[in-house]
C-alpha cells in the first residue's frame, strides 16, 4: 500500500463513515489505536476488513491527480501482458493495459515511483501513460493468468509458412508430426486448468475462433488465423478415428489426454457450417467432480426427500432439468450413495461419461442397433438389483422403465423437463397410464447449475426492489425473529439464514479477476423435490396440470428452484444474478 499523508488518511476514513460502509465507533476505536501505537491507520482498517485495499487506491488516485484502473473489471490478452516481461513487471508491479496514441497505458501500484516509470519507459522504448491500481488487482493479474499460447503461436507460424508452400505446389497434405499438435495439447491443457467443462472450435470466413465454457459460461479464449482451421480439424479427426477427408456430414468420436498426470475424456462432436467444420469437445475429468449430493448443493427437505427414496427396494426416482443441468452427475452421486457389493448395479448411457468401480456400465450403440429400450430389455434378463438409464427419450423407453419399476426394481433416470412437477405430466404425454406412474415414482427432482461466489467476496446491500423480490420469493419461509434463526436454518438446510427484513439483506459479491472471471468459481445446484404420496397420485390419476402438482408439495414443504436460488444467495453461494439467469422461467 503506498504511503499517505495523514491529510490523505482522514479524508480517506472520513468517506468510510459518510458512506456508512462501517460502524463509526468502530473505525473511531481502531484509528485512535492504530495512531497511539504508531501503526499506519489505513493499514490497519484494510487487515480488519472495514476498507478494502481498492477503496484505499482509488482515493489516492483521487488526491494525487492520475487516473484510476480497477483490474478485476477488465480482461487482458496474452499479446497485451507480453508488452512487459513478467519478471519485470512483478519487480516493479505493474501491468500493461495496452497502447494508444503512440503511448503504452500502465498500471502501477506506486505512481510516485519515478525511477520504476523510467525503467518500463526504456524497456519498452516508448513513453507510457501511468494508471493507479491496488496492490491486490495486480497482484491477482500476475499470478493468475496462467494461459501461456506460446505454442499455438508458433504452430500458427508454421502452418502459414506451409499453406503458403502448398497454394504454391497446390497439393495437400496432413503432417502428423506437424507443431499443430503442440497447439492442440495447449489448448486442452489451458482448458483442463480452467475447469472448462467444454471447448468451441468456431471458423468464421477470416478466422477461427476458440471458446471455452467455464462454470456454464462461454468464454472467448483466442483468436487463431483461418489457415490453421484445416490442419486442427484434422488433427482431432485423426486422434478420434473419424474420417479426415468427410466435411459434408456430422461425426462424432472421442479420445482420452493427460494432463497434468490426471486422465480425462474427451467426446467430439464434428458439423459442417458456413465457413467450414466446427468443433465442440466435452472434456469429462471425474477428478473435478464431486460426487456427493451435499457437496453439489442439496439440502434440507430436497436431501431429505431423495435419500429416503432411494432406500426403497423399487420405484422410480426421475431427474429432469435443461441440458448441462447437471442430471447425470446427481445420477453417478445417487447411485455412489446405495453402491454395494451385495447389489447389481447395472446402468445404461449415452455416453458414459464417468466410470465407476463396482457398476456395470452399457454404451448406447444406436449403430449397432443398442439403444435405451433394447438395451433396458437386455438389462432385466441380467438380474440387476438397481437400473440407470440415462435418459426416457421415447414412450418405448418410458414403458420399459415403468415396468421394471413395477417388477421390483429401482430405476433412476432423467428427462428434459423445465421443472419436478414437469416430469408427471410429460410421462402421461408418453402413453404412460396414471395409476402405473402413481404407483411407481418414488421422488422426481428438478434441478439447474448456478456459479457460486468465489471466496474473495464482499458484502453488498440488496436494492428496494431486490428486497422486494426476496421477501416475495421467499418472505414466508425465512426466521421470523432471532431466535428462530438457528432452528429454520437447520430445518432448511442453509446455513446463516438471515430474520426477514423489509429494508434490506447483505448479499455476496464475488472479486471478479482472470481466474474467477464476474467473481465466480465453481458451480452449485439449485433443487426442488416432490414425494409422490397418496395425495400426489391422486392428482397424477386424475391427470392434474404441473402448476396443480407443485401448489400441492409447496403445501407438504417443498420448496422450489427459485426460493432454494434465493435462498442460497442469502447464505452466500451464489448471487440473485444467477438465479435470475438460470431460473427466470420458475415461479
């Protein structure tokens, strides 16, 4: 932290009190403190957390007369950090942001440091403009953009060099031993780093784009020349036994990398498009996976709900939810809970995409003539104790699935479905007859994936109107009084519930940086449960609408995606941004 004038140091604290961003008496308590033991004030308030080292930065900037930068609101590019060696810019801390107008912009943490200004000035070889910026925001740039495409780069060099040699000699040809590998292990090396859950291979008509999908969310990584296209393509057909000379019709393949000592799966999935052959890959790592229902965000009455279900020797318990919902790992978790040796555990996938110990797992072969229902046929000739299918696509596959429920087996399996009361009437729409599925489903589940908060948060105030929609969402359920704050905390399953409140909430916002791009990192569930119970049945025989179902469980305790949304951004996991984004569609 630079240092400050104790004029600077007042009108510092004093914008802290004017803004009621702390109790005075506090801040008063601490400052007298600080100055008797001859401590730097502002040093101490930032070690207690009452200021923030940003707050502190951006008002020196103010007083000094330079221009301020908060880094955790922008993104830099690797072309952009290389202006200034990394040793560099640690020993002097300082970041490039970029050029204009024949000048390089920097952010320093000491702009007063004229010495530091002259060496990046001759090191760069051009006069740069100096920016102020908090220790912590630069800091959090240096260490944490671990993208080097050093190797993507050269692999661009060379195959330039070589279309250029082949629109001489007009022939093609596929070097495998080419540097474009080495760009292709970077790539997925940089998104096995990221937890990318997948990678987007996207040309356009002068360019090829490279997007990665980071906890739901896609995000542009670089930006490679046209000529690499053909060449990466190729690459990955060949790593996927594909073939390498069709380009007129869908493939799909896979193959498995390591990184890092770690294996993971990669599924391809090739198609043709305007400006030639886009690739997305799905990496499946089952080491960045929690396979544990409490760990991905269940609680309470959800929690409570599916594990007495699955504690009965039959029925049905189903899992509904958009695509990349993350129904098939609640699956692998449900299935991980009741594993044993004394069971036959046999599951049906498409793909499959975690192997587990102790399961028998099938791949749908739809080439080959195996599909969901023919396989499930199969299936119940192998006395399974406990059947997966991955997915009810059709009424045949439904039918089987109802039917070895009713034969004494448990059955879990998913649908695409908006909602947990979704999935009743979707059953019936498949020929399914009531009174089968009233005596079969156990519990149906609804679910979708939000990012949680990073750790590096603060606490916000929410706005009128978010107060308003908290207390609308969720206003019945929440602690009344104080001391039925520990009590519904526990009965809920959210830890820190706060007293319902008419004014405002304190709400977390994650510190956006490289890293935890919008202040996220990792992603948790949001859930709701229905138990089918007599009175449940009685609304699936006769034929209730999904809105008539739920109104009836909220009754008996369930509590919907978007109050558990609301909720879990009261308790600080995730933000009510994302519980708008996911579940706006949701009452």
């Amino acid at each position: 932290m630079a240092l400050l004038t104790k004029e600077a140091e007042e009108r510092i604290v004093s914008l802290l009190l004017s803004e009621g961003l702390a109790d005075a008496n506090l801040v008063s308590a601490i400052k007298a403190s600080a100055e008797q033991e001859g401590k730097p004030v502002l040093t101490e308030l930032v070690n207690r957390k009452l200021i923030s080292d940003d707050m502190v930065a951006r008002a020196t900037a103010a007083i000094i007369g330079v221009p301020y930068v908060e880094l955790k609101n922008i993104t830099l590019d690797q072309d952009t950090l290389l202006k200034i060696p990394a040793d560099a810019s640690a020993r002097v801390m300082a970041v490039p942001l970029g050029e204009k107008d024949g000048l390089l912009n920097v952010a320093l943490v000491d702009v007063t440091n004229v010495q530091a200004t002259d060496y990046l000035s001759n090191l760069v070889n051009k006069p740069i403009r100096v920016w102020m910026s908090s220790e912590r925001g630069i800091r959090e740039i240096l260490e944490q953009n671990h993208g080097d495409f050093s190797g993507v780069k050269e692999a661009v060099k060379e195959t330039d060099a070589e279309a250029a040699d082949r629109e001489q000699r007009n022939v093609k040809t596929i070097v495998q031993d080419s540097p474009i590998s080495k760009a292709l292990t970077t790539i997925l090396s940089y998104a096995a780093k990221t937890k990318a859950s997948d990678i987007h291979i996207e040309p356009l008509e002068e360019s090829l784009i490279i997007r990665c999908r980071i906890d739901g969310v896609l995000r542009r990584i670089m930006e490679l020349p046209k000529t690499v296209a053909p060449a990466l393509v190729s690459r990955i057909k060949i790593l996927s036994n594909l073939k390498i000379d069709e380009h007129r019709i869908p493939q799909d393949g896979q193959f498995t990398v390591l990184v890092d000592d770690q294996e993971i799966d990669l599924r391809i999935a090739i198609s043709p498009v305007t400006w030639g052959e886009q690739v997305v890959i799905r990496l499946l790592d089952k080491t960045g996976v929690s396979m544990e229902v409490e760990k991905m965000g269940m609680s309470g009455h959800a929690l409570r709900d599916v594990l007495e279900g699955i504690q009965k020797p039959n029925g049905m318990i189903l899992t509904s939810g958009p695509t990349g919902s993350g129904k098939s790992t609640t699956l692998y978790a449900l299935i991980q809970k009741i594993k044993s040796e004394e069971i036959n555990i046999v599951t049906l996938e498409d793909p499959v995409e975690y192997k587990m110990d102790g399961i028998n797992q099938i791949q749908v072969n739809v080439d080959a003539g195996l599909t969901f229902a023919s396989g499930l046929r199969s299936i119940l000739r192998q006395d399974p104790d406990v059947v997966m299918v991955g997915e009810i696509r059709d009424s045949e596959t439904a039918g089987l699935a109802v039917q070895a429920a009713l034969t004494g087996h448990l059955v879990f399996s998913t649908l695409h479905t908006n909602s947990a009361a979704g999935i009743l009437p979707r059953l019936l729409d498949m020929g399914i007859e009531p009174f089968l599925l009233a005596s079969t489903l156990n519990v149906v589940i609804g679910q979708r994936l939000v990012r949680r908060v990073t750790e590096k948060r603060e606490m916000v105030k929410s706005t009128e109107i978010e107060t308003e929609g908290i207390n609308s969402i969720v206003g019945d359920i929440l602690p009344q009084d104080k001391e039925s704050v520990a009590r519904i905390s526990e009965d809920l399953g959210y830890p820190g519930l706060p007293v319902k409140n008419d004014d405002f909430y304190m709400l977390a916002k994650g510190m956006a940086s490289k890293e935890t791009p919008g202040g996220y990192s990792g992603r948790a569930g949001l859930y709701e449960t229905i138990v089918v119970d007599e009175d449940i049945q009685k609304l699936i025989i006769s034929h209730a609408t999904a809105n008539e179902i739920m109104r009836l469980a909220k009754t008996k305790g369930t509590v919907t995606m978007r109050q558990d949304g609301v909720l879990k951004a009261l308790s600080g996991i995730t933000t009510l941004e994302e519980v708008n984004r996911v579940a706006s569609d949701l009452s």
